[in-house]
C-alpha cells in the first residue's frame, strides 16, 4: 500500500512538471497589434466639444471657439513637414454635414471616404481657459482639454486616440506632483499650454511620421 502510494506522488509530482513546461511556452503577453496600413491622413478642422453648458455662458462658449481656431493653427505648424498629411478645408466640408448634426467620427468618415484618405484625424476642444495675469503672477492660470481621435476610413474604427487635460499648476504643486511644464517656472497662455500638449500626444502618435 506505501509502495503505491510513493508511485502514485511521483506520478503526480512528474504530471505537475510537464504542465509547468508547457505552460511556460505560453506567451504571458499577447503580441502587440499590427499597425492598420495608412498611407494618407485629412486633418479635420478642430472643433468645440458637444458638451452642455448654460446659453448664458458665453464666456466658455467664445473661449471654446477661440481655442479651436489657436489649436487648428498649431496643427498647421505641426504637420507643415508632412507629405502624407493634407487638412480638410471648411469648403470641402460644405457638401459633408453628417444627416446627425455633431457627429464629428460620422463626418470623418464621411470626409475620408469622399475625399479619399485612408484615415481622419478628429480634434475636440472641450476647455480653453485663458491665463488671467502675467507671466509670473496670475489671479487665474491657463486650463486646457481637448481630446485627439485617428479613424480608420475603411473600418470606420478609432485606431489611436489621445487626451490632454491640463491646469497649469503652482511650482510647488508642479514638483510635488511631478507634472513640469517646461516654463521653468513661468505662468503659460493657454495657447503655450496647448502646444506643449498637442505636441506631446501628437509625437507619441504610431500612425504619424515624416518618412
């Protein structure tokens, strides 16, 4: 009875073995993803998100529509070395306006499919609050929020997506947690803020490159 006990627990120990082998060949990690092939990209231009706020809150509104137009200028000196990389005109929008009125991802593909690009790059602002002060003494610092989107033409799917939300912060806040802004240390506009941000999601973009 021992001896098949003793037999049994080798048996056991030996199954457990060839289990762990095996497993350990198994990919703890799936591979990443292969890139979808994009040859060319239309850059829509930036738009206030849809979000509510109060009719009576023109402030935000303006302030909103205002950093769209700083943002879509930053996009132009952004991508101004890009060949594969055109913007979509206000004009050639024109004949696009999606049937759902603020569809921005609809219009994009609406966009890319008759002007045919194999991807979209959608920009939604959803803050642009203006420093109020100096350079080195605010009552209130710069505040901005918009979110970047690549749709895939031919899938219709988002295939890279970035968000930015930052306030600029006081240089005791900013070193405590640990968020520089590389004004060194100066109070930003929020069109610098934007930039800095912009760029940042921009180049860590897989989709994007000059080659």
């Amino acid at each position: 009875m021992k001896n098949l006990q003793i037999l049994f627990m080798g048996c056991v120990v030996i199954f457990l073995f060839v289990i762990s082998s095996g497993c350990a060949n198994i990919p703890q990690e799936e591979a990443a993803k292969e890139l979808v092939p994009i040859k060319s990209i239309g850059v829509l231009p930036a738009q206030p998100a849809r979000i509510t706020i109060l009719p009576s809150d023109t402030k935000t509104r303006q302030q909103r529509e205002a950093g769209s137009t700083i943002i879509n200028s930053l996009l132009s000196d952004y991508f101004r070395d890009y060949r594969d990389v055109r913007f979509i005109s206000q004009t050639e929008l024109e004949g696009l306006q999606p049937t759902q009125p603020g569809q921005a991802l609809y219009l994009a593909r609406e966009a890319g499919q008759q002007l045919h690009y194999d991807a979209v790059l959608v920009t939604e602002v959803e803050r642009y609050q203006t420093r109020t002060g100096s350079a080195y003494a605010v009552d209130t610092p710069a505040s901005v929020t918009f979110s970047l989107k690549l749709l895939a033409i031919a899938s219709g799917q988002v295939i890279w997506s970035a968000d930015f939300d930052q306030t600029q912060q006081p240089l005791f806040e900013n070193i405590l947690g640990s968020r520089s802004t590389g004004s060194g240390f100066r109070w930003l506009t929020a069109a610098e803020l934007a930039k800095a941000g912009l760029t940042k999601k921009l180049n860590s973009c897989p989709y994007l490159s000059k080659d």
